[in-house]
C-alpha cells in the first residue's frame, strides 16, 4: 500500500489518500533455459523470452538478458517481464502487477534464490516491459543456480485491482506480529513416514518391507483405500501386503509422494527411468499429479535415445502431452545435435505449497563451422570492402568481409583494419557467437580478436606481427550458431492436493476412524495417526512420549487401543474448527463470516493447548486485528 502521510496544521490534521491493490488473478510460469554459456556473448539489451501465459486475462512473457541490460550492469544478471497481449477494455487502461521471481537450486530441486519487488509496476499498452537489471552477481549465478549449462527461473506475476481511500487522520502506530509460519502439513506426516509411530501395515516389495500407516495410504489413494476399507480386496483385513512388480526405490519414492506431496530427488544418470517406472506405479495407484509430474518430467527430458519406449509408455498410460513431445523428438532426431535435452537434464523442482500455471524450456542447439581468410595484403589497400567465398554453419550462409581502407578521412578510423561476419539474410543475426583468430606462419592461431560480429585490430600492430613476408595474411572465423527451440508445455501438474484429500477423511463421514473425540456432548470422529502427526500432545496421549495428560478417557487405562477420548473445557464449535485446522492446514470459512474476535481468541487457547503453532500464529495475528479495528 502506497500514501500520503497526513500532517497536523494549526492543531487540526490535513486529510491524506492511499491506495490499497486487491488481487484479481495470480500465476506463475516456469522459464527453463539450456545452452547458457552459448548464450553469453548475445549482446549488451539483447534478450531471448519465454513462450506467452496468460494471467488475469492478459499475455506475459518472460526476458532474459544474458549479457545484461546495460554497459554498466554487465555483471549482474537481468530478468524482465513483458506485457505480449492486453486482455481488454479501452486504449488507455493500465494494468498493475507485482511479482516474485525463484531462481531454483537444480542440484537439490528446491526453490533457492527469491527476490521479491514490493513495488507495483505499471503496465499499458504503450509500457510493454519491466526489467530487473541487477537480480543477481553473475558470479554467484552461475556458481550457485546453473547446472550442467542449464538454470530455471520462476516468475510469479499478481495482476491488481487498485482502490483509493481517503483518510482524515493517520492511522495510529500498530505493532503487527510476525506473518504465521507455511503451511507445514507435508512436513508433519513426513515426520510420521520417518519417526516410526503408529504405523499399522508393512508393505513388501522387492524383498523389502516398508511400515506404514493405513488411514494415510488410504487418503492419498483410491486403490489403497479400496484395499483397507472398502471393496472385495484381500488385503483389508491384514496388516502386511505383498506388492508385485515394482522395485523397492520405486516404492520409496512412491511412499514418500504420498507422505510429503514433494516430487522425489533422483539420480542424474537414472533421471528418465525413474520417471518411467514411477509414472507406472503412480497409473496403477490412481496417484493423478505424481503421475502428471512424472509426465512432465519426461516431456523436459526425454531424448531420441529413449523416444520410442517412451512412447510406447505414454499410449500405455494415457499421458498424450508426453506422446506428443516423443512424435517432435522422432521427427526431428536427425537435425542438430541437442546439447540441453538429454538424459543429464535436470527435472523440475515443485514446492508442497505452490501452485502453477505453464512452462517453457528454452532449447539450445548447437552447430559450429571453420573457415580461414588468405589475403594479399599489399594489393588490397586499394580496395573497399573483400568478400570471401561464402559457407554455410547450421544452414545459414555466411562470409568473412574484410576492410583494408574504409576511406574516412576524419579522426583516426583509418588507422584500423576491420573484420566482419555477414549473412546473406538476416535470420541468424543475434545468435551467433564468432571468434576470428590471426594465423602465424605455421598456421597456428596466434591473436584472438574480440568476440563478436565486428572487429578490429590497429594498422600498425597488424602490419608488423601479423603480415607474412610473402605479403600475405590469413584470419580464420570460428562460427557457432545457437539453433533455439522454444518447446511450450500446455500445463504443469496440478497444485498440491495432500491437505484436501486429508480433509476428505472427516468430510466423508471419517472412513477408516479409529477414536471417537466427545466435546461438549458432541461426537467428532478422527483418526489417532493424523492427530499424532498434527499436535505433540496427541501423539504422547495416543502413542506415548510422556508429558502430562490433556485428555481423558472413559476407560482409566491410558492404552493406544483407546476409541473414545472425552475432552473437557472447549467448546463444540471451537473444537471443529481446530479439527478442520488438523485436517486441511486452513481456517474454516465459517469464521470469516462469523464473530471472527471471539472465535480467534477462543482458538488460540486451544492452539496453545494442543502444541499446534501455526494456528496459535494465525489467531494471534486476528486478535491483533480486531484490537487495531477496536482502536481506530
């Protein structure tokens, strides 16, 4: 929020204005880019961009300039983003945004770098583009964010609404608390998978056992819940299953999906048949985004040398983003060779807790030629500009032009011979890296000019080293053309879906409850396993861990074999939303409609009492709301 300060005049206080920006849509878009040292050497301002998202019903783009955005930031690392398409209404129509960009840390597949603008920048149809020209030092960049020649920037963009309010005082001087912790819902039952609690089935694949917990593999899969709960499968009543047909790190990798939500780590070298296998395993267990995910992840990495099996996989599966990706790969396995889109390319990483919108990997290949100038240096000062005999570098013709004497007459531009690579057309310019080598007597390269399409070096330095007695001289032009594919997936996986398959265990009548929880006379049927995950003081209560006792039960014997726990001393209805809090990592809606002062001061006790912190963050910041609306 932006405003004027209001100032006291003759003991009166002058009225002041200020904006507050509403959100109308948010999204992200991923920006993969390969081929970075290729791209080094692009030019001062030039930029290469991703493919268009659409957010809040307008086009974006993302920009990277590789080598900066201006003379003096050529050692930093420039993002922009740019408005490709207004959405509507009339000509004049701004469009306010702020954004977020990710740099993520492809070696541990996590989000690493985050630069936040506070700012709102302003968008119209004559301001098309914002930059960020110092985001980050190149050297920490390419150190820390870009591996094997590949880095992924994320940009989040927030499209606003923008409302002015008048004020006629200052609002008094609040202390605000810290904003509550991430949702860490992810984080507790992956505490469970690893902490060894209640778990009440083994799973059996490929000679090893896995302990586990039924309520959760049921939550998370239609097919486990059918096994434990429901339906004519003959593991319901057992507490060991035998799985066929799927390797043990396959299964742990499936296992931990299920329990954090997170995309598991993989090997560099195993990155593709990891993928496969757990796109299988994640088909045969109905687990929808792990096996989108997995998709995706094949979609990035796939290359010619495993296209066919791959395709083969994707009719099997009914993955048809990843059919089409392996027909573009088989059609086009014999051009250039991809030096970005490989077995090597790292997957993508996704936090527990995001959401998203599209993608764009930035493919670069390569094509590299060498072609030497011989020149008789004495008979060509006469001349204007010598054209050598053309040749080709990823099907663009191109030659070596050579300027002896441009005719200048004024300052001491005479004093320079100049080099030059042209193309017959101009479809390659901008994508060219050229390096022009002076050769010795023997034919060795003995000065490297400046990289570049241009160059030049001074008269009388040339002359003396560089110009055989014979009168002749040779340069040679080492070429390479960046071939660039933009390759857009239509969509990445879905947003995390962990904490609403969790809260469908009590939405749905609690299937698979094991405890009865009575509150005020009311009966909230649960589950011990999530409630242990969730809150240190159930956890000691249902499995031990020591502590004093906040529950009790009708039967005195403190046993985990325990259904019904009677609670005293909280109300029915602050107990069901402490129990929505448990279950989906959210407040219930029903408190923003209601007497929200009341409720939040009620929850933060119960928070309190059950060691949950997040809730007790989340009503401390609603008492000290309602405190400042009470003040106002």
């Amino acid at each position: 929020m932006s405003s004027s300060p209001a100032w006291a005049v003759n003991g009166r206080s002058t009225s002041s204005s200020s904006t507050t920006f509403t959100t109308t849509a948010t999204g992200w878009h991923d920006f993969k880019v390969g081929g970075y040292s290729y791209l080094r050497g692009l030019g001062i301002a030039r930029r290469i961009k991703s493919s268009t998202f659409v957010v809040g019903g307008h086009s974006w783009c993302i920009t990277f300039f590789p080598d900066g955005l201006s003379h003096t930031d050529t050692d930093w690392i420039c993002f922009g983003l740019r408005l490709e398409h207004h959405g509507g209404g009339g000509g004049g129509d701004d469009v306010m945004v702020r954004t977020k960009y990710t740099l993520l840390d492809l070696q541990v597949g996590e989000p690493s770098y985050t630069r936040f603008s506070s700012n709102v920048c302003t968008f119209s149809r004559t301001v098309r583009s914002w930059a960020t020209p110092r985001f980050i030092k190149r050297d920490e960049f390419v150190s820390s964010y870009v591996t094997d020649d590949v880095f992924c920037v994320r940009r989040h963009v927030t499209v606003l609404d923008a409302v002015v309010h008048t004020h006629h005082q200052p609002p008094p001087a609040t202390t605000v608390p810290q904003p509550p912790p991430p949702p860490d819902m992810h984080r507790h039952l992956g505490d469970l998978l690893a902490g060894g609690v209640g778990e009440d089935v083994t799973l059996e694949a490929g000679g090893e056992t896995f302990a586990a917990h039924k309520i959760v593999l049921a939550a998370r899969s239609p097919v486990f819940r059918a096994a434990f709960f429901g339906g004519p499968m003959k593991e319901k009543a057992t507490g060991h299953v035998r799985i066929d047909g799927i390797e043990p790190a396959v299964f742990d990798a499936v296992l931990r999906f299920i329990y954090t939500d997170t995309f598991p780590e993989m090997e560099l070298g195993d990155r593709v048949a990891m993928a496969q296998h757990l796109l299988v395993a994640a088909d045969r267990y109905d687990l929808q985004r792990l096996k989108s995910m997995c998709e995706y992840v094949l979609c990035i990495c796939v290359s010619a040398s495993v296209a066919v099996t791959t395709l083969v996989l994707a009719e099997k599966h009914g993955c048809h983003q990843l059919k089409q990706e392996c027909f573009r790969i088989l059609k086009n396995r014999d051009k250039y060779k991809e030096v970005l889109v490989g077995d090597d390319f790292d997957s993508p990483a996704w936090d527990a807790d995001s959401s998203g919108s599209s993608s764009t990997t930035f493919a670069t290949t390569v094509a590299a030629g060498w072609h030497v100038l011989e020149v008789h240096y004495s008979r060509s000062q006469s001349h204007g500009n010598i054209s050598w005999s053309t040749f080709v570098v990823g099907g663009h013709r191109c030659c070596i032009t050579y300027v002896p004497d441009d005719g200048l007459s004024v300052d001491d531009d005479a004093d320079w011979i100049r080099f030059r690579l042209q193309f017959t057309h101009s479809a390659a310019a901008g994508m060219v890296r050229s390096k022009h080598s002076l050769l010795g007597q023997a034919g060795e390269a003995s000065c490297y000019l400046n990289d570049g399409e241009r160059v030049r070096i001074k008269r009388q330095e040339f002359e003396s080293c560089y110009v055989r007695d014979d009168g002749l001289f040779c340069i040679g032009c080492d070429v390479t053309v960046l071939v660039v594919s933009t390759r857009v997936l239509a969509t990445v996986p879905p947003p995390p879906d962990m904490r609403r398959h969790i809260g469908e265990l009590i939405a749905g009548g609690g299937v698979g409850a094991d405890v009865t929880l009575e509150v005020g006379g009311e009966a909230f049927p649960a589950h011990k396993v999530v409630l242990a995950a969730r809150s240190s003081v159930f956890r000691a209560e249902f499995f031990g861990g020591g502590g004093s006792s906040l529950v009790k039960k009708d039967n005195a014997a403190a046993t985990a074999a325990a259904r019904r726990v009677r609670i005293d001393g909280i109300h029915p209805d602050v107990f069901r939303a402490m129990l929505h809090f448990i279950y989906t990592d959210t407040l219930p809606a029903e408190i923003e409609r209601g007497n929200r002062r009341v409720m939040a001061r009620l929850l933060l006790v119960a928070a309190n009492r059950y060691g949950l912190e997040r809730l007790k963050s989340m009503c401390e910041r609603m008492c000290c709301a309602a405190v400042h609306s009470l003040s106002k």
